[in-house]
C-alpha cells in the first residue's frame, strides 16, 4: 500500500537544467551518468536512515546537554533554559563521573584483548580442526555468541549466586594450591567492583569471542595455503608463522575488530546493569550506568545526563577517529 | 516500545492511506470512543499498586471494586485495572508515566516517604478539596495525614502503616536456650551467636547493607539522628558519637562477629535491588537465617515453601543499653491521584471506599500492616498476636524525620544511596573515619540542595 520510492528515478521531481551550449535536454538517465550521482542516491536511504536513527538524536541530546532539563521541564510545568556549559562542569567535577569512567577504560582494557586473544585462538583452532570437528566446535561457540545479552547475564548471575552457584561451588572444590578452598562457599560476586566486573568480563569475553573467532577463520581461508607451508619448510614455528606470516596478512580485520571491541565493550550496559543487580551500588557504575542513574533516577536530570551522554561519545569519536586515520595511512582500511 | 511502535504506526498509516484510496473516509474515524453515556464516568480507571502481585490483595481489590460500582452507580460500567509496580523501580515508572503521557495511573499508592517530594515534583495532584470534605477524615491519624501536607495542600491519604521489628522463631529460641528476646545490642549479638551455634550453616542476622529505613532504627537506638533540621537548613549528624558508636556496631555484625554473610553487602531485605524473593527474606523462610529484621507485611514475600511458619515471632529492634526498644521508623503507603489523571472525582471516590475504616483495616490486616485510623490502633488485636506484638510494642515510640524530607529519597535510593553506600564500603574494609566523614558531608548537601555539590 505504501510505497517506498528512494532512490527511484521517478522520485527526483526536477532534476536541474542542462548545462548551456547543448541544444537538447538530457534524460534523467544521461544527467545521473555525466553528474556521476548514482553512488549518492543510492546511499541516500541509508544515510537518512542514520540521520533519523543517530543524527537526530545526537542533536537532541547536544542541545539537552546545554539545557537544564528535567522532570518539571518534560511535564511542561517549568520552561527550559539554556545554562551554558553547567552541566559539563558538573560532571567534570563530580568524583563518581571519574570513578565511572575509570571502571568503563580499565574494563574495556582487559576485556578487549581478551576477547581478541581468544577469539584468535579459537580461530586459529578452527582453521586446523577437520571439517566435522571444525563445524561442531563452531556451531557451539556461535551458540555462545546468539544467546540474547539479557539470557546470558541471568545464565551467568544463576552460575554466580552465592545459594548454591555452580561458580562458587566448583571453586570450593578447586585444589587449594590452585586458589581453591571452604573460603569461596557463599561468596558473593556482586558486593564489590572487581568480583562484579571479573563475572561481568567472563560474560563478555564469552558472548564476545565467537565474533573475532569466525572473522579470523574467514580470513584465515583467503590466504594461500603455499605461504604457510612454505614458512614451515623454511622451519619457522606455528608461533613465528603467526606473527611473520598469519597476523601482518590479516591486519586489516584485525583492526577492525579491535576497533568494534573496543566501542562495543566500553559502551557495555546490560550485562552490568543485570549482574550488578540495578542502580543500587553506586561504586559500581560503569559510565553508561552512570549516564542512565543521571538521566532516571530521582531527581531526574536530563540535561546532566545528556552532558556525560555527550562526553563519552566524544571520548570514543576521538579514539575511532584517531585510529580510523591512522589505519587509512597504514593502508589497512582502504 | 519504541521498536515496537513503528510497525504498528505503519499499518495505521497504510490502513488509512487504503482507506482514502477506497474512499471511504468518514465514518470509520468515531467508532470505539465515548460508549459510556456520562462524561464524568471513565470507561476506566488504572490503580498502580506497589510489589508483587499477592492473591489475597487481588481478591481484596475485587470487593473493593464491586462496592464501589454498589456505592456509586454512576461508575458500574468504570473497569478497575490494576497495574503492579515493583518498589524500587517506582520513581522511575512514574517520571516515564508522567513524561511520556502513556499508561499513566489515575490512582497511585505511593510510599509515604515519596509522597512529600512527588508532590513537589509535580506528580500528584492536590487532592485537599476531597479530603477536606470526607468523612473518614477526622478518623486518621494526625501525624501520618499531616506527612502527605505540603505548604498547606494535601496531596495523599495514608493507607495503611506499619514498622519494622526483628523476626525469629520461637521454637529456636527454646531450643539455642533463649528465655526472653533481646534488649541491649549486647544481648542481641549474644543471642544471635548461641543461634548460629545451635544451628549450624545458619546466619545469626541479616547486616544488609541497603535498607536505611531499618537502619535508622540503630542510629536511633543509639540516641543518635541521622539529620537534624533548623530553620530550613539540615545538619547531617552521622559524625557524631552516638551515630559513629551504632554505624561502627552495625558494621561489626557482618565484619567482627560474622553473624551476617558476605552476600547481604549492597543488597536490600529482599535480596538484589528490584527483586522480590532471594535475599535474606528468603534465608529467614527457609531456615537459613535466625533473626531477620523487617516489617510484618514481608509475609507476603516469604517463599511458599516457608519452613515452621506457626512459630514466627517478633521482638522491637533493641536500643544500645535497653531496655525501651530503638525508635523505629513509621512507614506505610498512601493513595494518590496522578496530576495526569482525567477523572480525578472518579479516582477519589474509588480511593475513598479504598481507604475507608472497614475496608483500609481489613486490608492492613491481610498483610501485616496497621490501618490509618486512631481508633483501630488504641484497641485492636495486635497486643494479643504472637506474630504482630513485637511489632506493636516498636510501634508506640516510632519517628519519620529525615525520612520524609524532600530530598531524602534522592539522598536514599532515588540517587545517591548515601547510608547504603557507607555500609557498603565499610563492610568491605574502606576506612572508617574519612568514609563517614564524606558520607556526612554529601548527605548534608544532598538533604539542603538535592545534589551532591
């Protein structure tokens, strides 16, 4: 019934004027030709799809982030004004913003190369395995990786409790000179930061790995299987042929896929707000945590929230940017 | 939600872009609305109510909806939807409800801590014209109507009320050798080892670390305060001796005498934030933990498979040196209307036979609760109850302030979780003195200006 006519030639209602000097009218089709416009149009729904779904919001929130908007100003019971910067100086001075932060990088720090070492692992495993074997091992970590984020996080939060948890339990068997012992029966994995964020990197690296695992076998099959070989007849090891051989022919994946790794994991909400139990342990919070508790809990703030909103996605644009470019240089992602 | 809607928005798009192909544009758009004949009477008017949803409560708002439709008949056609709404995710339901416009409630219970600063944040409406001129008025108990007052307008009743006091069984005490419930905090920490030891694999008591409004009770028994308020301004007192002698015995439950496991740090008497069933609650039903402190209405939230039910019993909270019980903190819920609410006479009337002495005392009774109404408190069953007169006895010496100020809950679990934070952090060995030191400070900024800075 209804028609969705992007991109369609019949859409574009008056295409402009022929150049001068030529005595006829070009077609539609001619003009597109000689402009050389056909890649625009054609990447011109996606691009209004970003600006509706990204774009506007990223406004928004930016011009929130200068207004002191909360509860009454949302009811319509008080107008909104614009404060300048006062928002951003209250989250720069606001220790708990820094806390936050410092949580969000020193987890993304950890669970980045984990996620990337095993996931290469996992891949450099697959690449060896027979084709049943090879299937089945992969068929079981993409399991890992298609459980919703929310199933997972319960999963691991039931794995954890300390009532009778499969975690704690295992771990009071452990040997004691591997760490094990009584002293792990009823402990609690959700009373502090570092238990909650050793689970919650577990999960991640879990639910992560089979991603770069399945990248790095793909691309493990694009190189000719003679450059291998011919390294190992020249008697390099498995370790030397990975970093002479394996890594600098894959580098293009994998910089990029330290780069999702790195947006995805320092933008994680879900598995923390799950496994930390909700909003009530502040010395907990990670910065996404962080910016929900500022924009919902009571007294809504909005505007505040909008600011740290705003900063966080500042902070990552400068890392994508700055690695982006340096990759293009390098040649990797062109 | 909002995946959700574009679908739904395209085929209401489409529909009608079909419909305008065909023709037929007029008729279609009036069907489905105002079926009821009076403007005044909703076709439907939602109650949010808070926690779980309990049968007996189910059943109990269903009479109460039949004789509203008997009382007012111009509402017999009024549905009665009640929503449930967990407790720690209420200030966020409501702000969502209020901002977005949808699945707002016409009636809300609210807790009466939350009354004072939703009706400065603009989320009730003022209901004194209705209970200047109702008849179950002058029943209610001053101090708890005079709590849901704010610069001169009423914007709740109180429903029911109740206070916390500490569970144990007595078949426990006979048999750990315990004669007579504890009064001094000595006796309590006594008590709760020679339970521990006669029943091993127990917890003594639960040292939670996220329940402020039974924690107060310990600042109180001490003959401390949390805040104190003079001509507007709050000073925050949690440096003070009384308060650092009950905040340093709190901590030492879980950290010195063990009483208390690890798993209770940053958790409420329920168990994780926002959940109903898993923390010492459970433990306490099923046995696993001697003495628990919390309200008679946690009853509703013990596991069904609660272990010798028939021997539940209750003593006050002790003071630090005995031997009248700590002050204990008077909470309870009340009724509001929602400033969204279109039929706010509606909404009252329901509230009305909601809250009137029959119905609000039959109501507190099926839970635990102790209705609003003076005359109901004075005599009533609750001395002669095994289960309800510990209860009962805390009752007579209890205290709200600072727990109704405005900023409270944004001080408490709106925001920033002040007190639960403090124990939190002592309970895992941060510095005693610079620990409180700065939870003082931020709780006196927090009451003055509703931010930390």
């Amino acid at each position: 019934m209804v028609r969705t006519d992007y991109g369609q030639p019949g859409s574009i209602s008056s295409p402009a004027g022929p150049p001068s000097g030529h005595g006829r009218r070009l077609t539609f089709r001619q003009w597109i030709r000689r402009h050389r416009v056909a890649p625009y149009l054609l990447l011109l729904p996606s691009l209004a799809l970003i600006a509706a779904l990204v774009l506007w919001p990223t406004a928004q929130i930016g011009t929130l982030s200068f207004q002191n908007y909360g509860l009454p100003q949302l009811a319509g019971a008080a107008p909104s004004t614009w404060i300048g910067f006062s928002n951003y100086s209250q989250i720069l001075h606001d220790p708990e913003f820094w806390l936050s932060l410092r949580l969000s990088v020193i987890s993304a720090a950890i669970m980045v190369p984990l996620t990337l070492t095993v996931g290469t692992l996992v891949g450099l495993l697959l690449a060896r395995l027979g084709r049943k074997m090879a299937a089945f091992v992969s068929s079981v970590a993409v399991l890992a990786w298609a459980t919703p984020t929310v199933s997972a996080s319960i999963i691991f939060v039931w794995l954890a409790t300390p009532d009778g948890g499969v975690l704690d339990w295992l771990l009071t068997k452990l040997p004691h000179w591997l760490g094990g012992g009584a002293h792990w029966a009823g402990f609690s994995w959700t009373n502090a930061a570092l238990p909650a964020y050793t689970l919650v990197t577990l999960l991640v690296v879990w639910t992560g790995f089979p991603f770069i695992a399945v990248s790095v076998l793909a691309g493990l099959r694009t190189i000719p299987s003679e450059l291998h070989e011919s390294a190992r007849v020249d008697g390099a090891g498995g370790w030397r042929i990975f970093w002479q051989v394996t890594y600098p022919l894959l580098r293009p994946i994998f910089q990029l896929l330290f780069l999702l790794s790195v947006i995805w994991d320092f933008a994680v909400f879900t598995q923390v707000y799950i496994i930390i139990g909700g909003l009530g342990q502040r010395d907990e919070y990670n910065l996404g945590i962080y910016e929900y508790a500022t924009a919902f809990q009571l007294p809504p703030a909005y505007g505040l929230a909008s600011a740290a909103a705003f900063i966080l996605t500042i902070v990552l644009l400068i890392i994508t940017v700055g690695y982006v470019r340096a990759s293009v240089k390098e040649g990797a992602l062109t | 939600m909002g995946l959700r809607k574009t679908p739904a928005a395209l085929v209401a798009f489409g529909t009608a872009a079909a419909l305008a192909i065909a023709g037929c544009s007029s008729s279609s758009s009036s069907t489905g609305t105002s079926t009821s004949s009076s403007s005044s009477a909703p076709a439907e008017l939602t109650v949010w109510r808070m926690g779980g949803s309990v049968p007996s409560e189910v059943t109990w708002m269903n009479g109460v909806v039949t004789q509203f439709h008997q009382d007012f008949p111009q509402y017999a056609h009024t549905k009665v939807n009640v929503v449930w709404v967990p407790w720690t995710s209420r200030t966020t339901d409501w702000d969502t409800a209020l901002s977005s416009g949808k699945n707002a409630p016409d009636i809300t219970e609210l807790g009466n801590t939350d009354t004072p600063t939703e009706a400065t944040l603009g989320v009730l409406a003022s209901v004194s014209s209705y209970v200047n001129s109702w008849s179950g008025k002058p029943g209610i108990v001053t101090g708890m109507l005079a709590n849901d007052t704010q610069n001169g307008s009423i914007y709740g009743v109180p429903w029911f009320g109740g206070v916390r006091g500490v569970w144990y069984r007595t078949d426990q005490f006979a048999k750990a050798g315990i004669t007579s419930a504890p009064t001094t905090w000595t006796e309590l920490v006594t008590d709760a080892q020679k339970l521990m030891k006669t029943f091993p694999g127990t917890y003594g008591i639960d040292a939670i670390t996220d329940d402020s409004n039974a924690f107060a009770s310990f600042i109180w028994g001490a003959g401390g305060q949390i805040a104190t308020e003079s001509n507007g301004t709050w000073t925050a007192d949690l440096t003070t001796p009384a308060d650092e002698t009950a905040i340093k015995y709190y901590v030492s439950l879980y950290r010195t005498d063990h009483l208390s496991p690890s798993k209770y740090i940053g958790q409420t008497e329920l168990g994780n934030t926002g959940s109903t069933a898993g923390g010492a609650n459970t433990d306490f039903g099923l046995g696993k933990l001697d003495l628990y402190i919390d309200g008679p209405w946690a009853s509703a939230q013990m596991p069904a498979n609660s272990v010798d039910k028939s021997n539940w019993a209750s003593f006050p909270i002790p003071s630090e040196n005995g031997p009248t019980p700590a002050p204990v903190f008077a909470g309870g819920s009340d009724l509001g209307i929602f400033k969204s609410s279109k039929y706010p006479q509606a909404s009252w009337d329901l509230i009305s036979v909601m809250d009137n002495l029959s119905n609000s005392t039959s109501f507190a009774n099926l839970q635990g609760f102790f209705p609003p109404y003076s005359s109901q408190l004075t005599s009533g069953p609750y001395t002669a109850n095994k289960f309800l007169s510990g209860f009962a006895a805390a009752a007579a010496n209890s205290q709200i302030a600072p727990l109704n100020a405005k900023n409270w809950p944004t001080a408490d679990t709106g925001k920033y979780f002040i007190l639960n934070d403090m124990l939190k952090s002592l309970m895992n060995g941060a510095p005693f003195a610079s620990t409180v030191a700065q939870a003082n400070a931020q709780l006196q900024a927090v009451l003055n200006t509703g931010a930390e800075s």
